[in-house]
C-alpha cells in the first residue's frame, strides 16, 4: 500500500485527485498508476484503469488472475467493472468512498447478481495516510476556489 500511497502523492502534485494503485502477482509489483483524467483529458483515467490496462499489457493477458490490485481510495462503479472484467484475484482499498465508491457504498458492485466474477476484498489498508492526502487536497482545492471567488 505505502507504493499506491507513495503514487497518490504523485497524482496530487499534478492536479489529479490522490489517488494511487498497484497491481502484485506472486509478491511481484506488474504495475503502478496514479490518478491522471486532467492530465490526459481521459475520465477514464483512474488509476485503477491505468494500472489494470498496464498490468494486462505487461503480462500479455486480459485476465489478471492470480493477480492483487492495491489502491488508496474504493474503487468507483467503472472501476469495479474493470476489476471483474479483469478477475482480479484480491481487492486492497485503503478510503472508504461513501460518495463514488461501489464496492462498500453505492452499487456494492461486487454483491450484485449479475456481477460475474467477486475479488476477495480487504479495506481500510492505509485508511488514514490516504484520507490525510485526500482531505489536504480537496482543502487546499477550496481555499484556492474561495480566493478567486473573493477577487
């Protein structure tokens, strides 16, 4: 987690929201990504998406079985699609996300009857590194908005 964590930092200093991920098959980092939409122009641009999309390339593979996928927030409804589509073996979140996430909030992705693949699911792994970074973020992203909202 301290990886997705370290790429999370990352993501803030490019103006992206924190938000990191690491996808480990047998111990073995395949792939790091860290938040990028304005960046790329690309809202698909999670890091959970880059990384999936990186470790499948490396791999030479679609199906990531066998593999984990180490990120700092709860993943989104898109996300956890991608997550399935992808078999990710094991899902490590850091944040809880009650109002994007779909994994332990929202759509609960994973619960659902036509969900046709289910990681096993461990969160609140780096929960309070994670939250600390996504609250200096969106804070500092307020102060910012109320001082050109005040000239």
């Amino acid at each position: 987690m301290s990886r997705a964590l370290a790429q999370a930092a990352e993501a803030a200093l490019g103006g992206a929201v924190p938000v990191g991920a690491v996808v480990v098959r047998d111990g073995e980092i395949v792939a790091v990504a860290a938040n990028a939409p304005p960046g790329g122009c690309d809202p698909t641009a999670h890091a959970e998406m880059l990384a999936i999309r990186a470790a499948a390339k490396a791999l030479g593979t679609d199906r990531l079985d066998g593999c984990d996928l180490w990120v700092t927030l709860e993943p989104c409804a898109m996300c956890a699609g991608a997550i399935a589509h992808a078999r990710i073996a094991r899902l490590y979140y850091a944040a809880e996300d009650p109002k994007g996430g779909a994994v332990e909030h929202g759509p609960r992705f994973f619960a659902q009857p036509t969900c046709h693949h289910r990681p096993e699911i461990y969160g609140g792994i780096g929960a309070v590194e994670s939250a600390g970074l996504l609250r200096r973020f969106f804070a500092a992203r307020r102060a910012g908005f109320d001082q050109t909202r005040s000239s």
